[in-house]
C-alpha cells in the first residue's frame, strides 16, 4: 500500500485523539489538522483553512495531495461536504470519511432519525413531529402524555435542542420558544416531541463502509456540568471505556437490533455510507433504545476510545471502500479501562474567559493531555475555549485509571479551572 496523505477537518480534543492515532500509522506519510489547536501541531502539520469554506478545503486537498480526508465534525457532512467533493471533477480518488449528505440526516433532522427508526423497526422511544401549521396537535398530544416530557428541536443545535420538562406548562413554552419564537432558527422548524425513557445511556461507535461494520470500543459519555449529573448539559465532561455493563449479551442485542437493521435500512434507501456511526443508546431494563444517531466519533468519548485501539485505524479507514479487504479486517482492542476527564474554563458552559495560560502540562506522566480549546502562542499556552484539554489515561481497569488521571490533575492549572471529580464513580 502507498502511504498516505491525510487530512483532518476539526479543532477539538477528539481531532487531536484521532491525529495522535493517524500519526502513529506505518502507512502515513503526512498529516495535516484543519484549522487543529496547539496538540495537532505536535502530530502534524496545522493548515489555517475554515471548515465551511469549500473553496479553502478543496485547495488544500489539492495543494498538499491528499488521499483521506477524515471530517471530525458534524456540520459540514450534514451541509453536504461529501457530496461537493464527490461531483468536483478536479478531485480524484480521494477516500472521505464521513457520510454524504442524505445520510447525515441521521443526525441533522431528528424527525428523519425516528421515521427511520419506526420504518425499520430500530427501538427508540415512541414519538411525534410537530411544525408551526399542526402547532395545536402538539398542544394536545402533550396533554395526553406524561410527565417527563421530552422535546427536541429537529435541527442541529449543538447539543442544546433537547428539552426534559417537568411540567406541562413548562413544556408548552418550550413548543413555543422553539417552534413560534424561533430560539434555534431554522433548526426548529420541526420538533420532535418523544416519551421519556429511564435507564442509563452509552455511546457504541462502528466504522462502516454501508455493508460491513467494525465495532470500536464503547464509552459511557458524562454530559452535564455538575457532579451527580446536575446543571447544564456540555458538550461532554468526561467519559469512560470500556461500559462495564456492556456484556456479549447485550452487545449482541446492540448488532442484532440496532447497528444491523440501521445498515439495511440505509441500503433500502439507496442511502451509502462511508464513515463513523455513533450510536447514543440507552439501557432500559436489559434492552437498548437508540435515543440518538451522530454520523461521527463523540466528544469525549474519542478521547477515550481511541487509545484502546490496538490497530491501526488508519489502514481501515484506507481500505473502507474495498469491501473484501475490510470485511476480512479485524479490529483488535486493548484489554484496557480509559478515563478522559475535560478541564473547562470557569463558567463554560454558558459565559466564559479565554486567553489564560496553562501550567503543568508538560508534569503529567502515564496520562494523555488532548488538546481542545487551547492554542501555543509565542511559546506558551493559552486557554482558547470552553473545554480547554482531556486528560486520558490507560490502565488495568477503571479504579487505577481513574485515579492515575486526577493524580496527574492536580498537576495542571488554569485561572478558573474547573471539572468534575466523579467521573466514572457510578460505573465502580
Ligand atoms: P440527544 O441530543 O437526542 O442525545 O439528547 C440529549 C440528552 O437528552 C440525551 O443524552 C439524554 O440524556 C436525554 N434524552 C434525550 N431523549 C431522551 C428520552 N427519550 N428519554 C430520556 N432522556 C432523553
Ligand atoms: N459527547 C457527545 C457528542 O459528541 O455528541
């Protein structure tokens, strides 16, 4: 095989775990982060080229001959990246990972995750869509559910189009601000209003090229801003690999019932897909619900799964197109435990400071400090974002890598600092 130019578009602490991985592949030749932050740097070359400027990207393709091209982030596949990049008769033979268009809409437009889902029989929680012209129906099936009420905004909305309400009233307004006031734009112009499922949630990736699926290592996802799972939801504060209550039992249930019937069911559609499917599942009494699909890896949880991954990933990502050689592929994965635990910028994940300077990174031993929002300025470096570094580490098991990451914690600090110290306590 050739060695390989690759690219990866993204700025944050998982395109940083990808390029630590990509850099390590025998059949690399050079790797370029678009834009990237200060930890890419050290892994590859930085380009300062903006992710939505079509333009930018396919002249850095074509500059630097790249052959991957990897999209870390969900925006641009759901605005069809792929696709421009599939008709462009100037670009050839370049592998992407990351699904066209039609099937981003996994992600991109909840309404479209759960009439497939419905269609093809895929368990998740019972559902229906809403706009502004049947407004009062949604009025009325919300009278007739039960608290808790679960609505979400169709649309992409960072994370933040998801609403468990209370009470009725509270719920009402939520239809209200999304949907008449427009809080999300036009990513609420839909809402999807679904019944509430209790059980415990995690993360299962795969890499599929549509017909055949590696399944990676799986993850348990620390989504709000406060211990005990209180406050805000973030982007992600943490996460764990392997999910201990994953047995063999229930990740056969997971393929049987949720990855295969949602491969078949893109290939009824006509629907191709090259790229990470990540799965937000939940675990109610013994059986999975999918309560989401991302047509990407998860922020934290690559952190935490990435370096759990004995293969090379990059020569699977190279031979996603040739059926045969991926299926006969096989993913090892360390017989390790990761802990990732993000360090935030005081306030994240509402208003926060940037431009602080970081201390003790260079003191940290046994871990991993992937670089998120963090940028080297003038030999130093600079809080740049929200959540500012994870810091991963690998061991035996989850107790000893637990510990292993806050020793190396209290080695690092930042005005404002914060994170949270219970990160994998309910899985011990
Ligand atoms: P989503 O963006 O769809 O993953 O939703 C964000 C978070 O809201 C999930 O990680 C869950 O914690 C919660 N959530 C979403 N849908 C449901 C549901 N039907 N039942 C219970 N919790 C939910
Ligand atoms: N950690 C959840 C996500 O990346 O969406």
């Amino acid at each position: 095989m050739n060695k390989l130019n690759v690219l990866i578009l993204g700025s944050g602490g998982r395109e940083h775990a990808i390029a630590w991985k990509i850099h390590q592949s025998p059949i690399l030749n050079k790797l370029y982060v678009a834009p990237g932050n200060s930890g890419t740097l050290k892994r590859g070359e930085n380009l300062d080229v903006n992710i939505h400027n079509y333009d930018a990207i396919k002249n850095c393709i074509l500059t630097q001959n790249i052959n991957l091209l990897i999209i870390g982030p969900e925006d641009p596949l759901v605005n069809g990246l792929h696709d421009q990049l599939e008709d462009d008769k100037d670009i050839h033979n370049l592998i992407i990972i990351g699904p066209k268009k039609s099937a981003a809409q996994l992600e991109g437009s909840k309404s479209f995750a759960k009439k497939f889902m419905l269609k093809n029989n895929i368990p998740t929680a019972d559902f229906k869509s809403f706009n502004i012209t049947n407004l009062n129906e949604a009025k009325i099936y919300l009278e007739e559910s039960s608290p808790p009420f679960v609505i979400k905004a169709d649309g992409l909305a960072a994370g933040k189009g998801v609403f468990i309400c209370e009470t009725l009233e509270k719920a009402t307004n939520v239809v209200e601000d999304i949907v008449v006031n427009k809080k999300f734009g036009a990513a609420g112009e839909k809402i999807v209003i679904e019944s509430f499922l209790d059980g415990i949630e995690l993360s299962v990736f795969v890499l599929t090229n549509g017909t055949d699926y590696k399944i990676l290592p799986t993850a348990k996802d620390y989504k709000r801003i406060g211990e005990n799972d209180t406050g805000l939801n973030t982007g992600g504060m943490g996460a764990i690999s392997p999910v201990p209550f994953v047995d063999e039992v229930f990740m056969e249930k997971i393929k049987t019932k949720i990855i295969e019937p949602t491969l078949i069911g893109l290939k009824k559609e006509n629907i191709e897909y090259t790229g990470f499917i990540f799965f937000g599942l939940i675990k109610v009494k013994n059986e999975p619900f999918v309560i989401e699909y991302n047509v990407r890896l998860g922020d934290p949880e690559t952190q935490a799964i990435i370096p759990r991954i004995k293969s090379d990933l990059l020569s699977f990502l190279a031979s996603i197109n040739d059926k045969q050689t991926f299926k006969n592929m096989e993913l090892n994965i360390e017989d390790t435990a990761a802990t990732t635990v993000i360090l935030t910028s005081g306030g994240y994940p509402e208003k926060y400071k940037k431009g602080y300077p970081i201390r003790g990174l260079e003191n940290i031993t046994n871990s991993i400090a992937f670089h998120a929002g963090l940028k080297l300025e003038k030999h130093k470096y600079l809080t740049n974002g929200g959540r500012v570094v994870a810091i991963t580490t690998v061991d035996k098991n989850i107790p000893t890598a637990i510990k292993k990451t806050y020793t190396n914690i209290e080695k690092i600090s930042f005005q404002d600092m914060y994170f949270r110290k219970d990160i994998g306590n309910d899985l011990i």
